[in-house]
C-alpha cells in the first residue's frame, strides 16, 4: 500500500520527496539488492560482504551505529547507486511510515 495515491506520470523527484523514506538506515536486504546492481568490483564485494554473516558486525558499524542513511549509502556506491532500474527502486527504497503528531 502507498502512503499517498502516486500520480501519473510520476516523477523521480515526486517520488524522493513524497513517497520514498530516503533517510531511513537500510536494511540487509538493501544490501543484498543493491549487489546485484554493482557492476563495480570493489563496490560490489563490500556489499556482498555486508550480507554475509562474518560481515555483519562491519555492516552494524557502518550503517546502524552511525544512522547512515538510505541517501549517504547510495553516495558511498555511486557505480551501484547509477545502475538501479526505476522499477526497482520500490524494492530497495522503503515507503514513508505515517508519522503520529502529539
């Protein structure tokens, strides 16, 4: 389900602004999806890396201790960053979650 009805056509900028949580830390599978884009040596065995189970303390540290977000991950692989599909973006970038206002 989206957060909001997406319009059509809609737009990359649309998307980052309104639908996309780009700021959200990224999970494992990020990592495991963005992979398969990498066409990169060097980026593609880091992101392997961070799906292994001996690669997970690193991925800890490099995502969740310091809250790196989904944006900042993206700059750190740029050659992966330029190779995702539009259609996969909805895989890989999670929805924003309502926010509850006090």
């Amino acid at each position: 389900s989206y957060p909001l009805p997406l319009p059509s056509p809609c737009s990359i900028h649309y998307l980052v602004t309104h639908y996309f949580d780009i700021q959200s830390v990224p999970r494992r599978s990020f990592f495991e999806l963005l992979s398969l884009f990498a066409e990169d040596e060097m980026e593609r065995e880091k992101l392997e890396e961070f799906c292994t189970s001996e690669g997970q303390e690193e991925l800890y540290s490099y995502c969740n201790r310091v809250k790196r977000s989904i944006t900042e991950v993206l700059a750190d692989f740029p050659f992966a960053a330029s190779k995702i599909p539009f259609s996969y973006l909805f895989d890989l970038i999670p929805p924003l979650q309502p926010r509850a206002f006090s």
